[in-house]
C-alpha cells in the first residue's frame, strides 16, 4: 500500500480541501453509537459522480482499500465505520442530485447523498402525489444507502429494494456498471423494467462490497386517497399467539391495501413514551417487572401493542377495516383507526387538558400525529428518540444524530417465521437473552409479507460506560447465536459482526468470493463487507 502517494494524487483530482487526513479523518468520521472503533488513515469528500473512476483508478494503482458511505447514518450498525482498519472513506453525502423525474409514472433516480427530506421537499415543491419510502432513521438518511442494505419500512412498498428498478455503479478498477437492458434498450426501459435483461447482476451491488453505486433508480408509490392507521393492545401477553394468526389471516386476505402491522411488547413501547425511571431501577441494573407494570398503567400501555397501515381509496380502507375488525374480534382491546386528520384534532384537544393528563394524552398524542406523517411518506424524527431513553441529557442539535450525540444503540434484527409457536419462542429467547446481559428486553416484530416478521430488538445502554459497552456487544453475541440455534438469523448485520457471518463459510459466500476474485483481486472496495 502506497497511501501517501495516493493522497497527493486524490488531491490533484479533488482538491486538497476534501482529502481530510490523520486525526482530521478520524475526528470526523470514528463516532459510532454501537461503541466500535475503526483506524481511519483519511476521507475522500466526493461531490461529482464523474471522479469516482479515476479515484478508484488511483487506489487501484496503490493498492489502497477504500469504504464508500452515502450519508454515514447507519446507526447501531457502525455509523460511518469500515468493516476493517485502515480504509480510507468515500464519502458520497455531497452527490445530491435527483438525476431524474418521471412525474406521471413515478419513478426517480437519485445519486448517494440524496436524504429522504431532500426527495420530500422536492415532492411537495412540484407537487407530485408520490409517497417517499421513509425509514425510522429519519430524514437525513440516505435513500440509496437504505435500498442496499435492503432495507423497509411500513408505506405500501414495504421492501425497498424491490423499489429498486436501476442502478450505476463504478467497480474496483474504475471501469462502470450498466444494467444490460440500459445498454441495450435505453434509460427509459431500464428504469421503468426491475429485472433488465440476462441474468439478473444489480442485486450483486446490495450488502456486498462489489461496487460503488452511484445512481440508484426507484419507483415511488403513489398517494393513496385515504390513510389510515389502525391501532390496537392486547391486554394479556397469551393473547400474542391468536394476535399472529389473525395478522397473518388479515394481511394474506388485502395484499397491498395493508402496508405493514408492526406488533411491540410494553417495553418497547413505553421505551418511546416514559422517561427512563433511572431512579427505580433494581440491583440488577434493569427495571423491576413492578415497575413496568406500574408505568403501564400510566401510560395505558397494555403487555402488548399493534400498529397498522391501511391504504386506497376511501371505499377501500373502509372495507379493510371491517376486514381488521373482524380478525382481531375477540384478540384485541382498544382497536381505533385513525386518520391524519384525527391525530392532529386529538393532539389540538390534549393542549387544552391541564394537568398531568393532559401532558400525558398531549405526547402521546404528538407522537401518534408524527406517526401518521410517517406512514403518510413524510420523513421525520418520531423514531430516533428511541435511541436517547439511556441518554437523555445528550447534547442535541437541530437534527438528532445518535452516534455524535453519545447514544449506545446496537441493533438486532433476525427474520421470524410468522407462526404462533415460532414467535413465543423468539419472544421467550430475546428476554432471556436481554435481562441476562442487564438490557431491557425491548421487541418489535414488523410484517415483511403474510409469512414473516423482521424483529427490531434495539440494544441500548450507556456509551460512555466501557462495562455497558462491553455488556451490550456480549448480549448482541448470545442473541445471534441462540437466535441462529433456534432458526432465528438477522437479515443485515453490522459491521463488527459481518466477520462472523464470514465465518460461517457456506456455498454462497464461497460463490461470492469467486465472483470477487474477478471484479477485485486486490480486495479494495469494502473490505470485509459481508464477506
């Protein structure tokens, strides 16, 4: 490796002002919320997608690794951190373009930097009716980032990658990545057809390190007439198993008119709600069961939550809901669905309150308006405070950033069966798991298709204590390995587990390695990244 000779070079291409090298570089670039640390020698900041060849041309020649990021807000996934020390970070959050529109069909391409607040400002000034594929990391995440990690949310295309209907990208040697039918039969096809021509090659470019996408295509989902969002709570924790089968019944019974049913345990939800009751906690460290109980009451949350999304026209939501009805009849208590309209009214009605109550209902209240936003494509921030419960005094700024903030935040997130027996018994591993490590067990199971759940299991715990930090990497650990006994296994992982995964050494990641051989011999994008 020639580093020093390759940053001179990288500054003639891009100035000196965006190679940052030595502690510049790790100052700006080393926060992470999950606690990690990574060596990083420097940072390209890329603005042009037309340098990214001659960049990597110059890694190439000095056989220096380099680790794209599009905005670095993968939190409790490493942030802004290389798999491996000593890779030098392309940062790509200054390609912001919207490269193009197509307003009556829907579909946009955007370059890395692009933010899900930049595509909903530039909906709402062209006033097009299309949703954006919001995330709970808020709206300064990047669009492309999330799709390659193949992420998802709860607006009607749920699975964001199957969004995905283009890509470019520049490969180790400098060379470009086009789709077949782009080449073959132009932009416009290409754009509008997901799976080209040939065999299907673009999905090579999600969680891997094969290239550096650098243009993403995505079709947008269109503003539905009506939305609305059901909730419900289940009053006892047995009800969970008849709860499974009647979501699985109702979302097999209105494809597409149900954009996701998100089920969270008391914990999680009132880890959203309640202030942490630092001043309750046992001698194990966790809050006692009294306790919970006690702030359920409270907070009227019940041992379990539901949270749905329903989308159409009017006539449409109006016969889901009577399809929702009747599949929770008998399972749920306390089943309302709600408009946009309706949180707002309700958040108006909680200002005029006094009293405790009225705070109480007022941000509950906020928070469910927010919600509605969310579920209604507009990117916002309803989801992050989550990440500050062990955190509350951190210093904020205008747009909240966990990893700068101070937050500890180490994401599990396995693929559970949507089967009754399935989902106890992944319940009864997470809280086992948890309060063994002294982390609260907080669990949401959020509906992929009609046959299964992705779980959030969000570890948080304090990040400047070195002892929490430490008691929350072992807890991550035990879960993915009692989580993989039990048929349990992530479907992304970060950055410090992605040499396990390695580990594992199965036909496709020896396949991958094959086909990595020939794109990158030297094993300079990425390395380590899902490999």
């Amino acid at each position: 490796m020639n580093l020093t000779t390759a940053l001179g070079e990288w500054q003639a291409i891009l100035g000196a002002s965006n190679v940052l090298q030595g502690d510049d570089a790790q100052a700006a670039y080393d926060k992470d919320a999950s606690g990690i640390k990574r060596r990083i020698p420097a940072a390209l900041r890329i603005h042009d997608a037309g340098v990214i060849p001659e960049v990597m041309r110059v890694a190439s020649r000095n056989k220096v690794a380099v680790y794209p990021i599009s905005t670095g807000r993968n939190w409790g996934y490493g942030t802004s951190l290389p798999v491996q020390d000593d890779c030098v970070i392309l940062d790509l959050s200054g390609m912001r373009k919207i490269v193009h529109f197509d307003a009556e069909l829907g579909v946009v391409t955007v370059e890395p930097g692009v933010t899900q607040a930049m595509l909903a400002e530039f909906l709402d000034k062209g006033n097009y009716p299309y949703l954006v594929p919001v995330t709970g990391g808020g709206p300064q995440c990047s669009l492309l980032g999330n799709a390659l990690e193949r992420g998802y949310g709860i607006t009607p295309y749920t699975d964001h990658f199957s969004a995905v209907t283009d890509i470019e990208a520049v490969l180790a040697d400098g060379t470009l990545y086009r789709t077949a039918l782009r080449e073959a039969g132009g932009d416009d096809l290409a754009r509008l057809f997901k799976w080209g021509l040939g065999a299907y090659s673009a999905g090579l470019f999600t969680q891997s390190g094969f290239g550096i996408v650098t243009r993403m295509t995505i079709a947008l989902a269109r503003r539905p007439e009506c939305v609305k969002v059901c909730f419900f709570s289940l009053k006892e924790d047995s009800l969970l198993e008849p709860a499974v089968e009647a979501i699985r019944a109702a979302i097999s019974r209105l494809p597409g008119t149900i954009g996701g049913i998100n089920l969270m345990n008391r914990h999680r939800v009132l880890a959203m709600s309640a202030p942490y009751p630092t001043d309750r906690i046992g001698a194990d460290g966790l809050i006692p069961d009294a306790v919970v109980q006690e702030l359920g009451r409270q907070y009227q949350v019940l041992p379990w939550t539901g949270f749905g999304t329903v989308y159409g026209t009017r006539r449409m939501v109006a016969a889901a809901q009577k399809e929702m009805k009747s599949a929770l009849a008998g399972i749920a208590s306390r089943l309302v669905f709600i408009s946009p309209g309706g949180a707002m009214a309700l958040s108006k009605l909680a200002r005029l309150l006094p009293g405790a109550a009225g705070q109480r209902l007022g941000s509950t209240s906020n928070t469910l308006a927010k919600a509605l936003e969310l579920v209604n494509g507009r990117p916002n921030e309803t989801a992050l405070p989550l990440a500050y419960w062990r955190n509350p005094n951190a210093p904020q700024g205008s747009a909240l950033d966990p990893s700068r903030d101070g937050c500890g935040l180490i994401w599990y997130a396995p693929l559970v069966p949507m089967r009754p027996g399935s989902v106890r018994a992944y319940a009864d591993m997470v809280k086992r798991v948890t309060v063994a490590h002294g982390i609260e067990p907080l669990i949401t199971f959020t509906s992929i298709s009609d046959k299964l759940f992705d779980s959030t299991v969000p570890i948080i715990f304090r990040r400047e204590d070195e002892h929490a930090v430490a008691r929350a990497t072992a807890c991550y650990e035990s879960l993915l390995q009692e989580g993989r006994v039990s048929g349990f296994f992530p479907y992304r992982v970060g950055v410090n587990t992605m040499p396990t995964i390695a580990g594992l050494q199965n036909d496709s990641l020896r396949f991958h390695a094959r086909l990595r051989q020939a794109v990158d011999p030297d094993n300079l994008l990425s390395p380590g990244r899902y490999q």
